[in-house]
C-alpha cells in the first residue's frame, strides 16, 4: 500500500515503511539490470539515483542484521 494511501485510511506504515514507499516513488522500477528513471529504462541510471540506490541498500541490510539480531528473542 501507498504512503499516499495509508495516509488517505488513516495508517502509518511506520519510518521503514514510509522509507520504502517514498523510495518506490522516487524510482517505481528495480531489478538487478534496468532502472526506471523519468520513465525511461536504463541500464546507466543518474548519479542521483545511485546515491539513492546505496542508500536502498545500506537499509535492506540494516534492517535485515536488525531482524536476525532480534530472531532469538522472539
């Protein structure tokens, strides 16, 4: 669902959430070859978008060493 959408219900995704749905606005299409930026595919997307992309990555993992960190717990 949409930030806008949560929004429009009354939902809060919480900051990853929100995080994500911003970052799918930003560039709708990821897959390990194309990127869709202003709506066009490229395999050489703009040093913006990089920065973005790094980022993108550097929360997955966080967020990944987060979730196995906390497993024992739960």
């Amino acid at each position: 669902m949409h930030l806008h959408k949560q929004i429009y219900i009354g939902l809060s995704g919480g900051n990853y959430f929100n995080y994500i749905s911003e970052m799918q606005e930003q560039i709708p299409v990821i897959t390990g070859r194309f990127i869709n930026e202003n709506g066009t595919y490229t395999e050489t997307p703009s040093e913006e978008t990089v920065k973005k992309l790094e980022e993108y990555g550097r929360v997955q993992y966080y967020m990944l060493m987060e979730k196995e960190a906390l497993a024992p717990f739960f």
